[in-house]
C-alpha cells in the first residue's frame, strides 16, 4: 500500500496501522526492526515528498518511532532524503508533523557525526528552528529544539552556505 499507492486514504489507514505496531504494541522494538529490514524507511520517505498533510503526519510519525532503533536509525542516516525533507516539512504541514520532525531530527543530529550537523546547516535547520520557537510549540518540542540550536551553533562556521543576493545583484529595482 505505500509502495505502490491506490489512494491518499488507504496509504493513510496503513501508515496509521504500522505507526500503532512500533509505536504501543508490546514487541515493537521487534516489530520497528522487521519493517526496517522491509525497506519502510526509504518507502515512508518517498510516500511524503509530495504527500498531502494526513500522510505526511503519519510518515513522519512512523519515522520518529522507526529513528528509535540503532538500524532504524542508521538506515534513516544513511538515506540522503531524510535530513533534507524532514527539514523541509518543518513547519510545512502541521504543528503535528512538526513535533515529529523536531524528533526525528533530535534523534539524527548526533554531536559526534559533524557530517550530518553540517548538512543541516546548509539545509537551513537552523533558521528553522530559530521561527519554530518564536511561533510556539509544545514544551517537549520547544526543549529539542533549544538543544539542536545549541549543537547546530558550534558548526555554523563551518557550514559553506551561500548567500542568494549574490544572484541578483545586477538585476534594475523596480521601485
């Protein structure tokens, strides 16, 4: 049903049912590892590229349960779609999916993998994070959030980002 979707509403039933099976039931650990080892992960990501919101909150739930296992968290990663579109979701769909993707990126921004702080940077996590307070969000959320800027702003020199100015600096002002 993710893999080759029929509809919005059953792709959103099965991601509503696997995220019950890693997230309360008592194997789950067990259950999260096999659907892991099924390829969920990459198939959750690409279900909510484009997805509309109902199946985003679901996927990225599914992924913030799925990141609390060591495979699940190396599969995520290890996938060059994660960081950037949970990133992009932040503050994209819903303050649902928002929460989960503050999770997600909890989990994933380890301070002993500067590649992965790095690349968030250049995504532009940080400015993010930054509206994500200023906006509100759950205590929870709000102190994730505080912890990653803390960790983000040691790297933030190192990070090569780009300023787009520099693209229309030639261009006449219309006023």
């Amino acid at each position: 049903m993710i893999r080759e979707p029929i509809g919005p509403s059953p792709t959103k039933s099965c991601l509503l049912m696997i995220f019950h099976l890693v997230s309360s039931s008592e194997n789950k650990d067990l259950i999260s590892q096999r659907f892991v080892e099924l390829g969920l992960v990459s198939l959750v990501l690409e279900a909510i590229v484009d997805a509309e919101k109902g199946i985003c909150e679901k996927g990225l739930g599914v992924l913030h349960c799925i990141c609390q296992g060591k495979q699940g968290m190396e599969i995520a990663k290890s996938n060059a779609l994660t960081l950037p579109l949970v990133i992009k979701k932040l503050l994209r769909v819903s303050e649902l999916s928002s929460t989960f993707a503050v999770s997600i990126l909890w989990k994933l921004c380890d301070k002993t993998d500067e590649g992965i702080l790095i690349e968030a940077l250049q995504v532009g996590v940080f400015q993010k994070l930054l509206v994500l307070l200023q906006v509100g969000c759950g205590e929870d959320t709000k102190e994730k959030a505080t912890e990653l800027l803390r960790l983000l702003n040691c790297y933030r020199s190192k990070a090569d980002c780009v300023d787009s100015s520099l693209d229309f600096k030639h261009l006449k002002k219309p006023f």
